[in-house]
C-alpha cells in the first residue's frame, strides 16, 4: 500500500523512525503548505556520522547505522539533526514503514538488493499490522490537498491582505452639564455604537506598504454636545458614516536604504499615524485597544492640525537608541484656490527626537508648528478656549513642545506620561497670544490576571489655557482627568474592553458639575 509524496512531506519523513515535522500538531491546511514547501529540502542522508545530535554512545546508534547501511532507510531535518527523542505517533511510524518499504522495494527491482526470507516475513508482516493507519493517512492527505486547492482558488488574492475590525461599543454618562448654568442634569441614555474597518494591505517589493482602509460606522457617541465640554469624548468616536462605507485613510511607506521610511498620504493623516508617541497600552487607532478616552491616548499636540487630507512623512533611524520623525500634513492639498493648496493653506508641521537610553526606558522630544485659518487647534481633548483660543473663524499660528516618556519598569508593570505646550499667536492684523499646557501619567499592568490582557489607570489635566490676552477666554480653574479600563482578550479574535472616566471641574470651570462616563467595548478582530 502506498502513500503519496505529499503525504511523506506532510510527516516531514522519507524513511523509518526518521523526524516528523508535524510532530503533535493536527494536519491542517497550513502544515500541508509548508510541509509542501519544504519537502525537496528533506535530503537522504548518506551516513549517520550526518546528524548532528546523533553520537556513537547512544543506545540506538547501531540500529541506525544498520538501517543506513543495509537499506538507506534513514533521513533528517535540513538542519542535519535526527531529534530521535520527540515521540511518534502509530500514523507517522507507518508512512515512514511504508516508505523504507517502497525503498526496499525499488532497490530489489533493480537488483541491488538481496532480501533473506526471515527479512521478507517482517517485511509483510509490517504492511499488514499497518494497513489501517497507511489507509486513514491517504484518506486525510487526499482531503487537505482537496482543501488546499480550494484556498489556491478562492483566495482574496496573492498579493493583498484584508484584515478587518469591528467595535461595538456600550456608553453613557451622568453629571451636570459644563455650561452656564451648572444646575442643568445631563440628560442622555445608553447608546450602542459600531465602526468597522476594513484593512486592505499590499506591498510591491517585499519592503514597502501600500495601506487602503474603509470605514463604516452609525452615529458617532460624541457626549460634548450632552455635556457641554470636550472632555468627555471617547477614542472610538473617529467618523460616522451613517452606514456607509468611505475611504478613511490612504498610505503609502517605502524604505529609502536601510535607515529612513517614507510615508505619503492621499487622505485623513494626523502626525501620531507615523510617529512613536510612547503610550503602547493606552493609544490606538480609533480606540480598538486601550484607553476609553481620547485624551489618554497620546499627548493632545499630536493631533494639532485635525485629520488632514494628505501630506508627507518620514522617519529616520540614527542607530537603535536614536531615532528622527518628521511630516508636513495640510488641510487643502487638493484645493488650488488662493489661500489653499499644498503651502498657503492651513498646515501642521511636526518634528520629534526619539531617544533610547536603556532597552527599557524611552523620551521623545516633540515639536509642531501650526497654521489654521479658522483659528481652531483641533486637539479636541480640553477646554473650549484651549481649541479656539481667540474665537472660532480668528486665525492662528501655534508653536507646540512636548515631552513624553515611557519605562518599562518590569514585564508586568509600565508607566508613561507626557507634558504638552502650546503658545498661539493671532495673525489677523491684532495682536494676541495664549499659553495653554496639558500633562498626564499612565500606568500600565500588561498580562493582569491573563497573558494578553491589559490593566489602566491614568490620571491627567486635559489642555488649559493659563495666560491670554483675551482675559475672557482664559481658565478660570483646573480639572482633571480620571480613568481606568480593563483590556480582557476571550481569544484571539475578540477583546472585552470595560472603561470608566470621572471628570472633576470639567472644562477647568469649578462652578461645573464633575461628570462620570462609563464604556463597555466588544472588539472583534480577524
């Protein structure tokens, strides 16, 4: 009874007793493949003096010697080892018998071989015993190369890769509104919410990426209008599409030598799609991961210059320790009118120095020039005034510095935490300038209670602006940010993610109510 070539690369075999690649793992599609893949590099090994891990004292030297010697019914893994201590299941013991068969076989037709009949007895007596196993194994080959053709021929294509991710998320909030009149209840009730993500991935010569990703989402769960401030909004509120499915983002990364990548953006970009911004456990893309709230995620100057269309990028690596980012994103690349375009139209700028002084502790060094013409920095995470510090439709430059740092303290443990400044400056013909700072510290528990799951608990104050010319869209008070979430994976595929924020003085106002926001996410990735 034979068993095909297939089925010897499968086990990884193509004589008795020899290795078996597929050693306690089930025979799936993806084993089939490499096996496959793999099975021309399994070559006969001509001597036992071969194998590496095979020495002249051990127990079982002469009968591998023999069998080499008297039948050529001996091979290894491409490494030269024979890993003779690893068990062996009865399936994989006799396609390796039946191969050391038809070997015996084939050298007995061509009259290289002399077998006594004791030798013969055994021989048959072997195909017997086996037959079964020898049956079942071609059965379950002939499946797997029956599946196997059908993934060749319905795959997605050879050269891009979907990934997709969905949200679906749980929230509400209590307090009182932080607006004029601090008695107002806030006066919302539990909403469900979902965004879905369909990443298509390509690349052209093995080292670049082409990245296409579509949207789909129903309404957006920004509590600002609910409650009156900007602190209360959330990660995953990033789009709402009303059902459909958008373009939410185009990009394009190519290495340029072996230090610098390139990265070009035909659609929504913001400086923290590029750059290291030292928060792992918090920050996301759109809240499929981490932190509840859009402040905890990075440090708010990231987001100075909102979504823009388009715009360059680029990272430099000076050595392992040291490392240059820089983009240039606008507002209006596809506009040709006066006041728009690649340059004269709004713009944000950014630099950061990235520094690695021991494998466990990083710093960046952050700057962001920025120009918006409607006079709205677009962070979206503090006070009313730290947005529009001189009245939306005012036009502004800024000068942003930040400073982040991340330590790993211990496999279980990590803090992170960043300080943020910005100085605003009017350019319509008045002068004006307002100074507003932001600051946080996060700490980490990755593997909390499960390998995968993550613990958080951060505690910040969200932007404020401390000194304008305009005394009236100065902060009265300070607020400050609370938050803690949990990141349980039930598999690999799916994350439960609970979250709560507690805001105190929100809006940097004390005469406002502090505010209390709960979350419960569901995100399923495949």
């Amino acid at each position: 009874m034979g068993v095909s070539l297939k089925a010897l690369a499968i086990l990884g075999m193509v004589g008795i007793f020899s290795p078996v690649a597929a050693l306690e793992l089930p025979l799936t599609e993806e084993l089939l493949e490499n096996a496959i893949t793999n099975r021309d590099s399994l070559a006969q090994i001509t001597s036992v003096s071969n194998l590496s891990d095979v020495q002249p004292t051990d127990w079982a030297f002469q009968a591998l010697e023999s069998l080499m010697a008297r039948y050529g019914c001996l091979s290894g893994y491409p490494d030269n080892t024979y890993r003779g201590n690893r068990a062996l299941t009865r399936y994989e013991f006799a396609a390796g018998v039946n191969a050391c068969l038809d070997r015996i076989l084939t050298r007995i037709s061509d009259s290289s071989l002399e077998v006594s009949s004791e030798d013969w007895l055994i021989l048959n007596r072997l195909q017997e015993d086996f037959a079964v196993e020898l049956a079942a194994l071609q059965t379950q080959v002939d499946r797997l190369e029956t599946q196997v053709n059908q993934l060749e021929n319905q795959q997605f294509s050879p050269i891009v890769r979907l990934n997709t991710s969905v949200v679906f998320a749980g929230t509400d909030l209590i307090g009182d509104r932080a607006d004029a009149n601090p008695d107002t209840q806030i006066n919302s009730n539990f909403a469900l919410n979902y965004r879905m993500r369909f990443n298509l991935v390509s690349s052209f010569t093995g080292r670049d990426r082409l990245m296409v990703r579509l949207q789909s989402s129903n309404r957006v769960p920004n509590f600002s209008g609910v409650s009156g401030t900007e602190m209360t909004r959330l990660s995953f509120e990033v789009g709402n599409t009303n059902d459909r499915i958008n373009l939410n983002l185009l990009e394009y990364r190519f290495p340029v030598g072996d230090r610098l990548n390139l990265y070009l953006y035909g659609n929504a970009a913001s400086h923290h799609f590029y750059t290291n911004v030292l928060n792992p456990y918090f920050a996301s893309f759109g809240g499929a991961k981490g932190s509840p709230s859009r402040f905890s995620e990075r440090n708010p100057i990231y987001r100075i210059g909102f979504l823009s269309p388009g715009g360059a990028a680029a990272n430099y690596q000076f050595s392992d320790a040291v490392r240059l980012d820089f983009g240039y994103l606008t507002d209006n690349l596809n506009n040709p009118t006066a006041g728009a375009g690649l340059f004269n139209g709004s713009y944000s700028a950014l630099g950061q120095l990235t520094v690695r002084p021991a494998s466990n502790l990083d710093f960046a060094f952050t700057y962001v020039r920025n120009y918006a013409a409607n006079g709205n920095l677009l962070h979206r995470t503090g006070s009313e005034f730290s947005n529009t510090p001189f009245g939306l439709g005012v036009p502004l430059t800024s000068n942003s510095y930040g400073l982040q740092a991340l330590w790993r303290m211990t496999p279980r443990f990590a803090v992170s935490g960043w300080f943020g400044y910005t100085q605003a400056n009017r350019v319509d013909g008045r002068r004006g300038q307002a100074d507003a700072i932001n600051y946080a510290v996060n700490l980490a528990f990755p593997d909390l209670f499960k390998d995968g799951a993550v613990g958080g608990v951060g505690f910040g104050m969200p932007p404020k602006v401390i000194r304008n010319t305009l005394s009236q869209r100065q902060d009265p008070d300070t607020g400050f940010h609370l938050e803690a979430f949990y990141e349980y994976p039930l598999n690999r595929n799916i994350k439960l993610i609970p979250g709560v924020m507690y805001l105190v003085n929100p809006d940097h106002n004390a005469a406002n109510g502090n505010i209390f926001v709960g979350t419960f996410r569901t995100v399923f990735n495949f």
